[in-house]
C-alpha cells in the first residue's frame, strides 16, 4: 500500500499549508486537508476472495463430472484438497493484492467505510471546534480512490452539495494525473474563494483556529 506522506515533497507540504494560510485570510473557515492510505482493513474480502476461488474449482469440477465423460484423474479427497488450496490463494490475493482485494469489496461497503473515516478524522482534528462551526475537512482515501468533504454546520448551511463535488472532482482528476499537490492546492483555493463568496467573512478578531500542516494517516 502507498504511504500517503510518499506522494508529497516536503516543498509540497509547505506550499499547501501556505496555500491554506493565505485562504483563510479572505475568511473565517478553517480548511484540514486529511489523507489516509485506506479507510479500512476490510477483513471481509479476504473471505470473499477464499471463497470464490473455492466455488470456482468446485463448479469447473462438477461441470466436468456432470456433463462429460472424462475420466478425471482425480479422488474425492484430492478435489477437496484442491478446494483447499484454491481457497487459500484466493485469500491471500485479496490480503496481500490492493487490486484484487478492491475487486471482492462492493462499492457500498467502500463508501461507508470512508464516510466513517472521514467522520473519525473530523473529530479526531476537532475540525468541529471553531467558534463559529466553521471548519472543513479534505479527506482523501487512497485505497478506496475516493474523496470527502465535509463542513461543520456554520458552512453546510450555505454550500450546496454541487458546489462541494466540483472540488472532489478536483482531486480526483489529479490523482488521476499523478498531480497530488497540484489537486490538492487547487481544491484549498477553491474552499477558500467558496467560502468568501457566500459570505463565510473573516472577522477583525479572527485568529488561526486549527494547524494548517496536511494530515497524514496510514490507515
């Protein structure tokens, strides 16, 4: 799995954490870019994976005795050992193998687990503790490839959840691109000018609520 800490220089963290600086000077939100190598350990999948190569030996086994007349050169307890073995490597891939374990985990389970992340790491950073609820929280999920973004309550009064996806997007095309910094520069000044727009004012007593550094969390 890919450390998150990895795909940054520490030029990149600084020029975020400037870049977080200077939005939060047009206003009063406070911005947490938050990345995390995966959301979950799903120890479901390596079950899921065992399990179909277990029933996928078994099927291709009866379909030969059912419906041929091949002579198969195998006893009941060399197919079950088989079975065995088969079960086992299936798991292992879905262990040790990022693709094939993302293969056996449906989407709504993924969703789920980084929406229960990203609420995690909301409170763990105490992204709710501005005083005027008016925190975010960037939270990318590297195993999963997805993307969350959430507002404590002084700001989800006013940003529409559109608004919201078009800075996902953001980060998602440059994951895609292998732009890390780039996307995540581009969505903190993006929040910083969506916040000025729809009125979330810097006050003349404003003061640096939450650190500005990028998080980093390998699970």
């Amino acid at each position: 799995m890919i450390k998150p800490e990895s795909l940054f220089t520490e030029e990149d963290k600084k020029r975020i954490a400037d870049a977080v600086k200077e939005a939060e000077t047009r206003t009063s939100g406070e911005i947490v870019p938050y990345i995390v190598g995966q959301s979950d350990s799903y120890p479901e999948a390596w079950l899921r994976g065992g399990s179909l190569f277990a029933f996928f030996v078994l099927f291709v086994f009866s379909v030969i005795n059912i419906g041929t007349d091949w002579w198969l050169p195998f006893s009941i307890a060399e197919v079950g050992a088989l079975t065995v073995v088969a079960f086992g490597i299936g798991a292992a891939l879905a262990v040790w193998v990022p693709v094939m374990r993302r293969a056996f985990i449906p989407d709504a389970t993924e969703q789920q687990r980084v929406d229960e992340r990203a609420a995690i790491a909301f409170l763990e950073e105490e992204v709710f503790s501005t005083r005027e609820r008016t925190g975010i929280l960037i939270f990318l999920s590297l195993f999963e490839r997805r993307v969350r973004i959430l507002g404590d309550t002084g700001i989800n009064e006013l940003v529409k959840k559109e608004e919201w996806d078009e800075i996902v997007q953001i980060i998602v095309q440059a994951m895609k691109n292998g732009v890390p910094a780039e996307g995540m520069l581009e969505a903190v000044w993006k929040c910083g000018h969506l916040l000025e727009r729809r009125g979330v004012e810097i006050r003349a007593d404003d003061a640096n609520e939450l650190d500005n550094s990028i998080r980093f969390s390998d699970k």
